[in-house]
C-alpha cells in the first residue's frame, strides 16, 4: 500500500498553527468557564425555595408525630385510671364488706396448701354464735344484717316525699313496736284494739316478752 506524505511544513507555517490553537484553546476553556458560573437567577431562587419546603415539610412532620404520641399516651393514662377508678369501689358498703371478708380470712396459712383455712380461718372468731342457738352459717350471718338495715329503715320518720308504699309500712310497724303505748295517736289507739281482740286468744307472747303470762285455762 503506498502512502502520500504531506510536504513539510514550513516554520513560518508552524508558527502561525501553533499561534491559531493557543488561540482557540483559551476561548474555549474561557466560555466553559462562563456558562458554570453565571446560572439563571430564577433557577437558583426555584431551587432555594424547594429546599426551605423540603425543610418545612419535615418539621411539620415531625412536630405532628410528637403531637399524635403525646396525645396516644395521654388518652392511654387517662383510660387507665378511670378503669381503675371503675374497678376500685370505695363506697361504705364496699369498704364494710371488704373489712369482713378481711377478718374472716387466716393470712397465716399458706392459701396453695389449705385454701379453705386461708379463707374462712378466723370466720368463727369474728361471727360468734349467737345465745340460743347452735350453728351460724354465713347465710344467716346476711340474712340477720339484711334484717338489721330493713329495721333500722323502718324505724326512721315518716316522710311526705316518700313512696306511700313506704309510709304506710312505716306507720305499721312503727304502730307495732311503739314504745309509748299510752300516747292518745290512731296508731296506738289501732295498737290497743288489736291487743285487746289478742288477749280473748290468750295474748301473742312475741308482743308481750317476758312479761307474757298464759291466760288460758
């Protein structure tokens, strides 16, 4: 294969090739350099605010998720303690049931070896017997006390506002076990003509006690 070589250049021609690419070179790098550093101002400002909104953005976040804990935990403490509050009686009746269930129980006696000790241990001591009988059982221990609370019920003044259901059984069992049997009242007066219409029978020995005396032949 030939090859065609060019004729040599002269050194006035070099001089003016090399002069022409120094030239060129420079205003090339020159431009470059010119587009990197002079942007749009509307670019920069449009990339500005993208950052303070990204940054924004964030912090709302945030601040909405620290503000949805705080509110989890405090709707969870205060559920809990109106279901404790709920859970926990602290009434008269409640605090006077606990108190005996309390003085029934033996805390000495493991409750995993003998549970019924441990529990109506000292039942016995705090629920004595009563004169005249042989045996009390819890029922009748609730039996008597609902009793008791009926009666002193019962034996509290009449009032208007009350149901007449309750009035009149009031005024009658008030009329049965008046004490002042002498005051002149319709009560009593009802009370001495039912004594009397008892007395041709012989009397009704819970109304007189001890002072019942047969009249019977």
């Amino acid at each position: 294969m030939n090859s065609v070589s060019s004729p040599p250049l002269s050194s006035s021609e070099q001089d003016c090739l090399m002069t022409e690419v120094q030239i060129r070179t420079p205003a090339t790098t020159t431009t470059t350099t010119t587009v990197k550093k002079h942007k749009h101002p509307a670019s920069l400002l449009k990339a500005h605010l993208c950052q303070n909104k990204l940054t924004l953005g964030l912090c709302l976040s945030l601040l909405l998720a620290i503000a949805i804990v705080i509110s989890l935990l405090f709707l969870y403490i205060l559920h809990t303690r109106i279901r404790q509050e709920r859970a926990l009686c602290l009434t008269p009746e409640c605090i006077t049931l606990a108190a005996d269930t309390y003085n029934a129980m033996d805390t000495t006696v493991d409750p995993c070896e003998d549970f019924y000790q441990f529990a109506c241990g000292n039942w016995d001591k705090s629920h004595p017997i009563p004169e005249g009988r042989g045996t009390r059982s819890s029922f009748e221990s609730f039996v008597n006390d609902v009793v008791d609370f009926y009666r002193e019920l019962l034996r509290k003044p009449v009032l208007d506002i009350e149901p007449d259901a309750v009035r009149k059984l009031k005024m009658f069992y008030q009329t049965c076990i008046s004490l002042d049997r002498d005051s002149p009242t319709v009560e009593n007066a009802t009370y001495h003509l039912l004594m009397q219409h008892l007395e041709r029978f012989g009397g009704f020995p819970p109304l007189y006690g001890e002072r019942w005396q047969s009249k019977l032949p």
